[in-house]
C-alpha cells in the first residue's frame, strides 16, 4: 500500500509499486470519467519556489481531473517565505490546510527535509540538481507505453548530464530493470557526476560508455532522452553561452537512428530540438508531457488512499 508514503526520490518505491502507478495510469488512460471524482473533498497544496510550466499544471491539471482542488504559490516572494520562514514552519503549516503537497525547491535536499516535518504525503517536483523523481515516473510510463517494456534497451542521455535532475532520476531508476545500457553524451564540462557513475552504474555493473558527439552514436540507440543546458545552473554567463549550443538534433542527425527509436525530452527545450524533427513519428516529447499528468494523478490517488 502506498497510501500516506512520500515521494522524495525514484528508488523510494519498489519496481512493484512502480508497477502498480503505472497499472493505474494505464487505466485512467482508458477509463477517465471513472476517476474524475475519487479526489472529492481532497486539496493538493503546489509550493513551488522555483519557475515551472509544465510540472506545476501538469499536478494542479491532474489533481482537478480527479476531482480534487488546489491552493499553492509559484511565488515564493509573495509568501512568508520572504520573511524568512524555513521550510519545516511553511510545511507544518500548510500540511493544516491540504491533504498531499508537490514541493520544488532550488536547494537539494529542501523535499526531504519537509518530508521530516509533514503530516500528510510530500511529492517531490524537483529539488536543484538533484532529483525530480515525477518527471522520471513520467519517463517511465512513455517508454513502457510506447517500447511495451522498461528492459533491454540502450539509452543515449545526450546534453547537460552534470546537473540534469532528470537525467539523474532516470538513470537511477532505469539501472533497476534487466539488460539496459547507458550512452552519455555530453562535452566535458557537462559530464555525468561521478556519484552516478560510480554509485550507480559501476556498483551495479550497468554497461555505459561516454560520448561527445551524438552523431557517433545515435545509431546504436533505441531511446534518445535529449535535455537542455541550463542556464539557471551556471554561476559563469561566458561558459553557458560556449556550451549552450553544444547539441542540436536536426533531421540530418536522425536519419542516422533506427526507425523505431523514441524521442524523449524533459521539457522546456530551446534550441537543442529542431523544430522540423517534430513531425517526425519517433518525436515522442509531447506525448511524454502528456503521460506526465496522468501518472501524476495515478500517484496521487496511491498516496492519497483513494483508489
């Protein structure tokens, strides 16, 4: 039962309750008016102090799809944050108001921490470079729907790879399902951190290499998770603007891939995405922010105890 549990990081639940969020989204996928009701009564707080789109509608879009409600901040200077009020206060308090929370938060570590404090189910929605384990169920469920399975693939992780929370997620969780392997495609400055390297992928004896040019390897891949290079991550302009254009996937690249790779992307791109290789069938980027919301309500309504 996952009921009351919180999600702070993608190996907090096993591959058996992984399982029974995706069994789940599979079927309000199919049955939605059967679930547009279960969260009545329930209020999902979203305190995100950091800029989001996409993660915090996707939440506040799937909490009122199952009939619940929302209150929340993207704000944080409009909130008594701004006064100086620490996370476990804010948690403490809201926790009187709402039923689950979704937290981002720039510092690593701020979810966990609230979870210490919380008294009802915290969702982590991405803490700084660290982790955004939604956005890694939301990956998941995109290549189970669309591979049929989460086993013997080869996935090229391609761009900003040092401070990636999702790259980081999902090479986490992917690392627990049979015969998968790594190619990390990044220049040097953006490598894969060597905690992930070695706690993860060495200790585990995941097959990897490491790559710089995507157009050297884009033919040995079945799923290409293209991300962006942040410049929100940068203390130094000059370096982000050497690197930012490090990779862009154009239809010349693609012609290289197999016909039945996928196109993954965490969302917002900028430029590193053509935007002709969006008619492109294997372009699955979109989709994925759908399947986004309906394993977010799957979630929700595990945690929350309603189905």
């Amino acid at each position: 039962m996952l009921k009351g549990k919180s999600l702070i990081d993608p190996m907090d639940f096993s591959i058996d309750e992984l399982e029974e969020i995706f069994k789940l989204a599979d079927d309000i996928i199919e049955n939605p008016e059967q679930y547009s009701k279960i969260a009545f009564g329930k209020i999902l707080a979203t305190l995100f102090y950091e800029p989001s789109t996409r993660t915090r509608f996707s939440f506040e879009t799937a909490m009122l799809r199952l009939g619940g409600q929302i209150v929340g901040f993207s704000e944080p200077n409009s909130t008594s944050v701004s006064k100086g009020e620490t996370v476990a206060d804010t948690i403490r308090v809201v926790g009187c108001y709402a039923d689950i929370i979704a937290m981002r938060h720039p510092k690593e570590g701020a979810p966990k921490i609230a979870a210490m404090y919380s008294e009802v189910p915290i969702i982590n929605a991405g803490d700084g470079g660290h982790q955004h384990p939604t956005q890694t169920l939301t990956d998941l469920l995109t290549i189970r729907k669309i591979k049929g399975n989460l086993n013997n693939s080869t996935i090229g992780i391609c761009g900003d790879l040092k401070f990636g929370r999702t790259v980081h997620s999902l090479i986490k969780a992917l690392s627990r399902y049979k015969n998968n392997k790594f190619i990390l495609i990044s220049p040097n400055e953006l490598k894969i951190p060597n905690y992930i390297k070695k706690e993860i992928l060495e200790k585990n004896n995941i097959d990897f290499v490491e790559a710089k040019k995507l157009e050297d390897v884009i033919e040995n891949l079945d799923i290409l998770y293209m991300t962006r290079v942040q410049k929100e991550r940068f203390f130094n302009e000059e370096d982000y603007i050497r690197l930012k254009d490090s990779y862009i996937l154009d239809k010349e690249k693609l012609e290289l891939a197999k016909k039945d790779m996928i196109i993954l992307h965490p969302l917002p791109r900028v430029n590193e995405i053509d935007y002709e290789v969006d008619e492109d069938e294997r372009a699955c980027y979109f989709k994925q922010a759908k399947f986004g919301m309906y394993v977010r309500m799957a979630l929700m309504a595990k945690l929350l105890g309603v189905v």
